[in-house]
C-alpha cells in the first residue's frame, strides 16, 4: 500500500524541487523570503469530519482544533502567526447553528493567538465537513528551525508530554474506563484543544538545530528529522514524558505504551540541539514555560539500517511495527 508520504515525493516534490520557498517538501511550512531578512512561513492543514475530528464533536471546538494544528506547524519553524485563511466544505444538511458555532470557537481564538482573519471560501460538499486553514507566520529567514540541521551527537528533545492526543481520542468515544473520570477528561480534553508551542518555538530560534512538530505519532515524526538531515536517531522509550493521565492508562494495561507512543494528534515539539546546550536549552524552555526533555540522540546513519531506533533501558532495540498515523 502507498502511503501520503510516497505520493508527496513521486508527483508533488518534483513540481517544488528547487523553488527556493518549499523546503523540498520535507518541513513544515515553506519560508517566502521577504528580501529584509525576514521571511513568510505558511503551512495548511486540512480537517475532515469522521477521520481527524469525530462527527459528535462540538463545532466551536473543531474550528479551535483546526486553528491549533495550523499554528504548531509555525510554532515548529519559529514563526510568529499573523495570519489565516480559511476553507470550509459544508455538506448541505448544515444548519445555520452549525456555522455559528464554528465562527464562535474560531473567532475565540483569533483573539486568543493574536491572529488575523484574512479570507476564506465556502463551498458544499456531499461529503462530510471538511475544513482547511492556511496560516502564515513571520519568522528570521536565518533563524527559522528547519528539520534538516541536526547533527551527529545532538540531543534530541522533546516539550510537554507524549500519548495525550492519541489517548485523548478513546476517551472522547467513551473509552480508556480502566482509569478516573478526572484522567479521562483531561486527555480528550487534549485530543480536542491542542496547545501550540508557539512559545517554545520561537525561543528555540538560533539554537535547536532540527525542529518539527508532532502530528502523526512521535517515532515516525521523529523519522522525518532523521531523513531531513541525513543522520540515525536513538529515542530511548523510559525516557519519553507521559502525563499522569497518560502514565495511568499504560500503567492499567488497557492501551500499550507503543501504541500511546505512536498515535499521533500530539502537538509537541520534537527538537534536536547540541549536546553542550542543555542548560540554555533548559533555561530558554522554562522561561516560554514549557517543560522540555531529553529523549534521545542523534548518531551517524547506518546506510542499510532503519534512520530510528527505539530502545529500551538497556539499550535493547525495542521493534516498532507502526511508528505513526498514516492516512493511507
Ligand atoms: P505536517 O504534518 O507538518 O503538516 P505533512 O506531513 O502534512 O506535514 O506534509 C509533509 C510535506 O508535504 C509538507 O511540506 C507539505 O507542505 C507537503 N505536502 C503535503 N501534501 C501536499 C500536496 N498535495 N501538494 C504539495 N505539497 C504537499
Ligand atoms: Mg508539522
């Protein structure tokens, strides 16, 4: 089976190779330099109803949602949001609540990020709600995080805690009732509103030198800065922050921690920085408060060998059939 990673590279890398704004396809937004020193970083995600946010969801908190998956691809080049544009895809049983709903949550966090609505269009479908946003930042063309820095010895880093999202969205279909109603509530309370790092991103400017974000489970997007920069990548699984929702489902066996580890919908910043910079990295963490923790390293790729490894406390290879989400 093909996957979105392999459709992206055969028919869509070869029409941006080159152009100077995509990055070949392999970051997170592309950077338009504005010719200053200053760049535009944009990035668009789309969210369909039934795959990335269920049919039952509260309208207000699906635009929320869509607003935050956006702004964490800025939070994880170091740009600064400015801006949105927005494309919905109604289908025709749509009330006028619906909207209205939808225009709430959104115009809540307009204000709450700081962040212009520019434009849009609204289309019917005979599908389901389908919604796309475009969010451009502003960002130092020399100081945006890009996943292809990362070096031989760099550490590898890792803010919040991993598994929420993944964990977030069996709770909100009722499941995860091994453990509290308080447990529960706070993981599909982060299945619903991610939080980006914008913060967190910005301080790493200038010193992380590989950054993404984690949408689609933390392995396989740890994959992609290993690829991106031409270097193998050792995550150690003790090592990887759970919450005490999270360490409580795993602790009460109902979901493994590869499979918490690997569900994506996260919304982290997975970062590599040179292993002399843990204490400015600690320090510029916990000034955009934001907890950081070391995970892994980065060491020489193995040409025949898998660019990840996850391994355990005794450094024994753990295997890992499914590293993330894919849509395909
Ligand atoms: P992210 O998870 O950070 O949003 P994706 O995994 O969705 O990134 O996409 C990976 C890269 O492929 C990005 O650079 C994105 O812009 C690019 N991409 C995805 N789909 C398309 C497409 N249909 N046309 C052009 N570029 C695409
Ligand atoms: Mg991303």
């Amino acid at each position: 089976m093909v996957g979105e990673f392999d459709w992206i590279g055969q028919y869509f890398r070869p029409l941006a190779a080159g152009n100077g704004i995509a990055l070949d396809l392999v970051d997170d937004a592309a950077l338009i330099p504005l010719g200053d020193g200053q760049a535009l970083a944009v990035t668009t995600d789309a969210i369909v109803a039934g795959r990335h946010f269920l049919h039952t969801d509260p309208l207000d908190l699906v635009a929320r949602k869509l607003m935050r998956v956006n702004l964490s691809d800025l939070a994880a080049m170091g740009a600064e949001p400015v801006a949105v544009f927005l494309t919905l895809a109604w289908p025709d049983r749509t009330s006028d609540a619906d909207v209205a709903a939808f225009s709430a949550g959104l115009g809540r966090d307009l204000t709450a990020f700081r962040v212009a609505l520019g434009g849009g269009d609204t289309v019917a479908t005979d599908g389901p709600l389908t919604a796309s946003l475009t969010a451009i930042g502003r960002v130092e063309e020399e100081g945006a995080l890009r996943r292809s820095g990362a070096k031989v010895g760099d550490v590898l880093w890792v803010s919040g805690t991993i598994g929420d999202g993944a964990l977030g969205l069996r709770a909100a279909q009722g499941g995860l009732t091994e453990v509290s109603g308080t447990h529960r509530e706070a993981l599909a309370g982060r299945y619903h509103l991610p939080e980006p790092r914008l913060c967190l991103g910005r301080a790493l400017r200038g010193r992380a030198t590989a950054a993404l974000d984690v949408s689609d489970g933390l392995l396989q997007d740890v994959h992609h800065i290993a690829t991106a920069s031409g270097i193998g990548i050792v995550v150690e699984a003790e090592r990887i922050p759970l919450s005490a929702a999270g360490r409580a489902v795993v602790d009460s066996g109902a979901v493994s921690l590869l499979e918490a580890l690997c569900g994506g919908d996260d919304y982290e910043l997975a970062f590599t920085a040179p292993a002399g910079a843990d204490g400015e990295i600690l320090a510029r963490a916990s000034a955009s408060g934001i907890p950081v923790t070391k995970i892994g390293r980065a060491v020489a790729a193995e040409p025949a060998g898998q660019p990840v490894k996850l391994v355990d406390a005794r450094g024994r290879t753990i295997p890992v059939p499914r590293p993330g989400y894919s849509h395909f």
